[in-house]
C-alpha cells in the first residue's frame, strides 16, 4: 500500500484518496493520554523533552548539514557527527538554561525576539525586514514561526546569561602581554624528513599475509550503494515556449499594479547640520543653529553657509548637497514638512537624532509613471516566471497519470515518441550533477524499477524510475588483491619508518653534533626562516609539523616524536628564537585585551554550565531514535 501511494504521489487519484484519510483524522482525532505518554522521550530536572521536540530540531540540524555536505553527507558520516546524541544535548542544554534563567530572573520578552529576527540580514529586503521573505526562508528551512522564535529566544537566553555571569571577568595587561610574547616570539626550525616510500624496499609480503589482512579489513573494501535512472526531464525552457503572453494582459498588469511602475517623487536637497558639541544644553543647540539659519540670506548663499558651518562631513565641502532624495530616504521626522515645501524654500532647524537640520529644497521632480513600452518585456519575463511552474507541474501530474494507466515510463515515451535518458550507475558521493538532495533521496525509497515522485530541479520537473540497483558488497579477495597489497604495504612500511624515526630521534636528541650525525647518515636538513608562534601557515612546512614547533620553547629542542604529515615521518627541532618586538605591544594591546577577555569569558561559562550539566538530574526514558 505505502509503495502504491508513493508510486502514484502526483495522481488525482491519490490525492482524493488522501483527502479522505485527512477528513477521518480531523473528525476522530490522533492524540490520547497514551501517546502523549509515548511521546516523553526524557526530562531534566523534572522538565520534559518530548519525542515530537527531539524529531523537530533533528530535522532541522539534519537539513543544515545537508546544505553543508550535499552529497557526502552518508550514513558512516552521520554515525561519526554523533547527530542524535547532539541534538539530544541541545535539548538538555535548553531546559538547563531556561531554568537557571528562572532562577536568575531573566526573562526574554516578545518585543526582544521581534527585533533580534527583524535585524537579521536573511529575512531583510534592501536593509529592512520583509515579511514576505521571512516567511519564504523559514518554509525553505522547514520551521514554523513558532519554532524558529522558540530558538531566537533560547540564544537571547544563553546571551543574557553570558553576559551577567562573564561580564565582570577582564584580562589584565599583563596577562595580555605575556600572550602577545608568546604569540610573537619568532622560530627558526630545522628538520630532517624520512619519506615511507623508503622504508617500501624494506617490506616483503606473503599471499598468506595479504589473504589475512583482507579477512581481517574485509568492511574496508566494501563497495558503496549504485544506483541507475531512467529518466524524462520537462525542461522549462522548453515549456517556455508554449507559453504566451497575450498584449491585453500584458496592459492588464501595467494597469492593476501601478504603483510598481511608479517613479516616486524626488527632490534635489542641500542640508546644514547642526550637531551638539561637549557640554551643550539642547537649549544652547538651537539657540545656536537659529543663529546659523540668520546667516542664510536666501538660497543663493546657502552653499555657502553649509561649507561654513554644517557638521557633516560627507556633504560640507559640496555645500550640503545631498543630492536628490525620495520622501523615505529622509528622516522620518523631516519627510512631512520636506516634501510640503516649495521649490526653493528653506526650512529649520528641525530636530533628528544627529541634531539640528536646516534645508533647502533645491529643485523638485514630481511623481511620474515608466510608460508601457518602457516596461512590458519586464512584465512578460514577470507573468512567464508566475505561471511557468504551475504550468509545468500541471503538465508534468497529467503525464505522471498516463505513465500509470500505460503501465510503466517506457511504455509512455513509446505511444508519445519521446526519447528517454539514462543515468550510468553512480554512487551518493559523486551522482550526476542535474540530480537534487530531493531526488536523490527519493531515489533512495524505491526498489529496483519502482517509480518515482515527481521532483523539481533547476532545469525542470524530473519523472523518474529507478532502473537499477546495485547493492554494497564485499568483492572476492582476487578482485581487489592489487588494493589490499598496497594498502598492507603502507601499514608496514609506516610501522618500520615509526620506528626508525623514533630510534634516529633518541640518538640525535644524545648527539652533541646532530647535523654531523645526520650528514653522515645522508639525510637532507631543511630550515625555515624566522616566523612568529602565531603563524598559521608556513611554505615548506606541514602543518602537523607547524602544530608540533609552536609548542617548543628552547633553542635546540627537539619534538619529543616524530610527526607524520603525508606520506612521510618529520624530525624538527627548534634551531634558533627570537624575542618578540614589545614597542609592538602598545599598538595591538587593545586587540589583545579583547581577545584574550573573549577567551576568559568562553572558558568561565563552559566550566559554569559543565557544572551544571553535571549536577542536572537527567531521566532518558527510551533510546535516542536514530532518524
């Protein structure tokens, strides 16, 4: 029944078949006593978290890491993120927070969320929060308003909190200074490298040895899922052209949204802005700009008292030109009276929150509407845009139910002489790139010549089915001897140069002449120029190897192990030391100051909530569900 319906998603049939099932829910309900009980999947400190809340942020995480990885995103991937046991942790840290907050009397309210979410650069159009685009991102993301607000208001929570427990933990400027000798102090390393590819001649192998090694690695060699499609793609560009915009509608739009094609009002503007100096009264202000506006004898000065006198710098040397300006490019406080005025008037000082304006209204352009022709090609492209996607699923459903009344994708494309196309077999990781995160995952639901739903791509609407699946397999031990000998090489002769490198180590770090030993030995040393602790890339230099000499603090110590970086083993020491430059110190004490307090603040609430984390009475009534 399930595959049925899953076959035949974009069918009337189905559809009228599930507006029936919709219709027994809303009449017989789905909620009891017992599955609200089934539903509490853990409580913390006597707070429940739900299974319903568990499914919700695990989705959402889920989804993130899907626009992160795309295709990668597997399920050996999936197992190593540990994704259940984070989102779980989330949930606890949630509750956790929310009652230490209780406790605190902190509180978010309603007005803080609506203008952390309105400040949000994703849900703003042209700077300003947009509902409409609110509403999109969230869909997009699978939230409702209410879950993504509930989050909004959790991390205002964590914030308060942060801000109350840290704020009064600062870095002295000694802490701050022996960071920034430590950071700047400048190495020079030496190094001498061991390649495994040397250490390959000294390895031999038995088929005896590769047999077991291939027993006990057989997981190793297991190929990844295949799949094969046979697939119709409904371009639209090509449903493009069946589309036509007739002149009528093209005017009937122009007509119906004219506040679209609407030029608003414009004004040429020049300002002089007047803004409070130390110790100023409000009084004094504007006794002050009335005084300045007595200079103006009319606009034909009034450049030239705005060089003089305006306080603002973008526009005092042009004669407090501001170019012109509609009515909401204005303080709100001066679109009123501005755009009242006359050509050529002055008006002020008028109050804002820089301080006092005086204005003259230069030259005024009135309202004016881009005519017809101007605009009916941007109108086209707008209609062929609205409708095309429905006319292209309205297509695509009228051909999915005569692929099901034929019997089959094939048997359709036969009586309609279309030609179909064929995917080879790909794995996740690397499928052919017309195909979405959606389609792949709906690719995955079906069985092996099963159809599938109808999904959208970039390109168009995909009607798909599945041709073939290849399932993973461990290939016989022949098929991929040549692998496994590499492979048991590598082991070895990373085992041998291990310990070759460790043996040569010993004896330099007793030497009282290393590079004498290691030229007679004929080994390469390499050395690196001067570079401060705080670099974090190095030309020449692994960065294993780079990671290991930043922790060195005398002239000729070695690491105390080799590093293996790639495919060789690295033995570095520290062959000279600079001290760092303290006049430099003065300059980016600030920098230091605020990073090193970041540091402090981070590391006192993480002990803080650890702590709590620790105390907290956590029940887990079921498994975590591995979704």
């Amino acid at each position: 029944m399930l595959d049925f319906l899953r076959q035949r998603a974009g069918s009337w049939m189905v559809k009228a078949l599930l507006a029936a099932i919709i219709i027994v829910f809303i009449f017989w309900g789905v909620g009891t006593f017992r599955t609200r009980k089934a539903d509490l999947l853990a409580e913390v400190n006597g707070k429940p978290i739900t299974l319903t809340e568990f499914r919700a942020l695990y989705a959402q995480r889920l989804q993130q890491l899907q626009a992160l990885f795309g295709s990668r995103l597997d399920e050996n991937l999936l197992k190593q993120l540990q994704l259940p046991a984070q989102v779980f942790e989330d949930l606890v840290k949630r509750r956790l927070l929310a009652q230490a907050a209780q406790e605190m009397d902190i509180q978010v309210s309603p007005k803080e969320i609506q203008l952390a979410i309105s400040q949000m650069p994703v849900f703003q159009t042209q700077g300003r929060f947009d509902p409409r685009r609110y509403r999109l991102v969230l869909r997009n993301l699978r939230l409702s308003p209410a879950d993504f607000e509930e989050m909004v208001r959790a991390d205002i929570l964590e914030a308060k909190i942060r801000h109350l427990l840290t704020t009064p933990i600062r870095a002295t400027e000694n802490e701050a200074r022996k960071w920034f000798e430590f950071e700047n102090e400048k190495l020079k390393i030496s190094w001498v490298k061991i390649p495994i590819s040397q250490c390959e001649k000294d390895v031999s192998l038995t088929d005896e040895e590769l047999k077991e090694y291939y027993e006990k690695h057989k997981e190793k060699y297991r190929t990844p899922l295949k799949l094969a499609l046979t697939y119709y793609l409904l371009k639209f560009d090509d449903l493009k052209k069946e589309l036509k915009i007739s002149e009528e509608e093209l005017k009937s739009y122009y007509e119906t949204h004219k506040e679209e094609y609407t030029i608003p009002e414009k004004r040429k503007i020049r300002h002089i802005l007047i803004t409070p100096k130390k110790g100023e009264s409000e009084e004094e202000l504007f006794k002050r700009a009335q005084k300045i506006r007595q200079k103006i004898k009319g606009p034909q000065n009034f450049a030239e008292v705005a060089r003089k006198f305006s306080d603002d710098p973008h526009s005092k040397k042009e004669g407090g030109d501001l170019g012109w300006l509609s009515r909401e490019e204005l303080f709100e406080s001066l679109r009123e009276v501005t755009f009242a005025a006359k050509e050529g008037e002055i008006i002020g000082p008028l109050r804002t929150p820089l301080g006092y304006h005086i204005l003259l209204v230069e030259k005024i352009k009135p309202a004016s509407r881009k005519p017809f022709e101007e605009v009916k090609e941007e109108i086209r492209k707008r209609l062929l845009a609205e409708r095309l996607k429905h006319y292209a699923w309205e297509k695509a459903n009228k051909i999915y139910d005569e692929i099901i009344l034929l019997g089959g994708l094939e048997e359709w494309a036969r009586k309609n002489g279309v030609r179909l196309e064929k995917t080879p077999l790909f794995t996740l990781q690397d499928p052919p790139s017309f195909l979405t995160s959606e389609a792949l995952e709906a690719a995955l639901k079906l069985e092996e010549g099963e159809l599938g739903p109808i999904v959208e791509t970039p390109q168009g609407l995909l009607l798909f089915k599945l041709s073939r699946k290849k399932e993973p397999e461990i290939p016989p031990f022949e098929a991929v001897k040549d692998q496994v000998q590499k492979d048991l090489l590598r082991e070895k002769a990373l085992k041998l140069c291990a310990e070759k490198a460790k043996d040569l180590l010993e004896k330099l770090k007793g030497a009282s002449d290393p590079d004498k030993m290691l030229e007679k030995l004929g080994l390469k040393v390499q050395e690196s120029d001067f570079f401060a602790r705080k670099t974090n890339s190095l030309a020449g230099v692994p960065a294993a190897v780079l990671r290991v000499v930043k922790g060195l603090g005398r002239k000729g110590e070695w690491a105390g192990e080799p590093v293996l970086a790639g495919e060789a083993y690295y033995l570095v020491r520290v062959s000279d030391l600079k001290t760092a430059d303290l006049k430099e110190f003065e300059k980016e004490k600030e920098a230091y100051l605020k990073r090193l307090t970041a540091s402090k603040r981070q590391e006192a609430f993480s002990s803080w909530y650890k702590t709590l984390r620790e105390k907290a009475k956590v029940k887990l009534f079921q498994e975590l569900p591995n979704l």
